[in-house]
C-alpha cells in the first residue's frame, strides 16, 4: 500500500490517525477499503455509526427496519428530532454523508432473518451487532460461525453493558476442523462464539428484561464506541481484540470487569457435535425480545 493513495484532503481529514506510527497512511488506508455491517441503528448502533464513518472507515451497511420514535432520542444519538417519524436507516444514512464524504452508505430497512442473512452479510469484513433482541443476536452469531464472519457483541440492560469480540477465525471448514481433532488436537485457543456463553436463547417471559425497561441514555455511547473501537483495531490488525474475553460494565459503580471465556467443545454451533449446521436449522422468532437497545 502507498500513502500517494489518500488525496490531500483526506491527509488533512486523518491527519491524526496517518501521525501514528500505528496507524500511518497504510493503516488509514486499510480502514477507508474496510467495510462494516452495522445491524441497528439504535442506541448501539448510532455511536458505532458516527466513530466508524469519522474514523474512515469506507464502506458502511445499516440494517435496520424500525422508524425514529422520539423516545430514542435519549439515547440514539445520530438521530435528530426532526427525524421523528423517517426511517432510521435514512437518518442515519444523512448524518454519515454530512459528516464524512468518502464514506459509501448501504441502507437496508430490512429485518435480518434466517432467509436475508446471507444476502446482508454478504461480503462485509465484520458484523458489529447493535441489536436489541435475542433473535437477531442468536442469528448473527450462528451465521458468523458457520460462514467464519468477524462478529462484534454489544448488550445492554439498565446500568450494565457487556462486550465482546468473536473473531471467528478457525481454520478451514468443519470437515477440517473435526479431522484435525480426530488426530488429537485438542480445541485448546480455540476462540469461544456466543452460544458457548448462553446455548440457548430465553423464552418468552422467562427472564426479567422481557418486558420493556429502562436504560440509562449515555450507557448504549459507552458499549457502542467500545464496539466500534475493536472494529477499527480489528481493520488495522492492531492490539488486542475482547477475543475470549467479555468485558462487563457497570455503569452505577464505574466498574470494567473482564472474564475470560472459553470455547465450550458441547457449544451447539461451534462445538464438537454441532446440531446447528446452518441458520435453517434454527426457529429464532419467539425468542425473548429485549427492550430499549
Ligand atoms: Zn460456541
């Protein structure tokens, strides 16, 4: 890669990324061929939105099928009050092109299902989920895996975040995976997914945050950029990622916990016996809704 490659204005507009010896021209480079899928413009989704179209990072999908209510506005900062009303894809599209040019926007007002995954996914470098429910989130992870798809994890519930990246990395296709366990290897470093965490999605009415909740409006800004910053270090190929690691916020007591996780060898996707071979498998609908995202 050569820095003759950012024009003068775009020297100018990243001018404190290209100064880093981390970053440089051929970093900055790497995020404006980079590309994200963002599925939610919502309360994770907006911050998300607006550091990754600052940071320059080229190629910009938001999935999202929902239209402004002016009760996100307290928290789903990259719409307007004059949005009200507009789909959220459309609002978020706007603020991306007045804030930075060289961003190219693909909206889909769309619900990711089983049947649309593939086509949104498509060829993407990362999916950063920025949903707010069980379905999408269990949808996501199991196409991720299966298809070897980059996936960041954002969550929140009242005060409290959770994040974390799956990388999913692993070599080859299962056929290979599982022969090179037959030989003895064992799953050691294998990175975990989000079913090796939770297996199952909640039932309806089983779990407290089923029911429409509160949340705090600055608390989807802190998970959403820290989304967005393992995004960018993921396009540079710098650092280290929250691969096996969740990273747990609190918001009233300001406290950063950070667990390790492991792959779990009975997880029903990414385990050694997998049932769950592709997103047809899976009935997603009628999970757990989780409310305000
Ligand atoms: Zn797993």
């Amino acid at each position: 890669m050569s820095d003759l490659r950012l024009d003068a204005t775009q020297l100018d507009r990243y001018s404190r990324h290209v100064i880093m010896d981390e970053i440089g021209p051929d970093g900055q480079q790497r995020l404006l061929e980079g590309s994200v899928l963002v599925v939610g413009a919502g309360g994770l989704g907006s911050p998300a939105i607006q550091y990754l179209a600052a940071a320059g990072v080229g190629r910009l999908g938001i999935v999202d099928d929902d239209a402004v209510e002016r009760s996100n506005l307290q928290r789903q900062i990259v719409h307007g009050d004059s949005d009200v009303g507009r789909p959220k894809v459309e609002s978020a599209a706007d603020y991306v092109a007045a804030l930075n040019p060289d961003i190219d926007v693909e909206t889909h007002e769309t619900r990711l299902t089983a049947e649309t995954v593939a086509d949104l996914v498509g060829d993407y470098d990362v999916v950063l989920d920025a949903s707010d429910n069980f379905a999408t989130r269990y949808l996501l992870n199991d196409y991720c895996v299966l298809t070897n798809t980059p996936l960041s994890h954002g969550a929140i519930y009242r005060f409290e975040g959770q994040v974390t990246t799956f990388p999913n990395d692993r070599d080859g296709d299962r056929s290979a995976v599982e022969s090179d366990r037959d030989a003895g290897d064992d799953a050691a470093g294998e990175s975990p997914c989000y079913r090796c965490l939770f297996p199952e999605a909640p039932e309806p009415g089983t779990v407290p945050d089923c029911a429409t909740t509160g949340v705090l409006g600055v608390l989807p800004g802190t998970v959403g950029c820290i989304q967005a910053t393992e995004v960018v270090k993921f396009l540079l190929e710098t650092g280290e990622l929250l691969d096996g690691r969740l990273l747990m916020y609190d918001a009233m007591d300001m406290t950063f916990e950070t667990v390790e996780m492991r792959q779990n060898p009975a997880c029903p996707v990414c385990g050694d016996t997998p049932e769950i071979e592709s997103v047809d498998d899976v009935a997603y609908e009628g999970t757990c809704e989780i409310s305000a995202d």
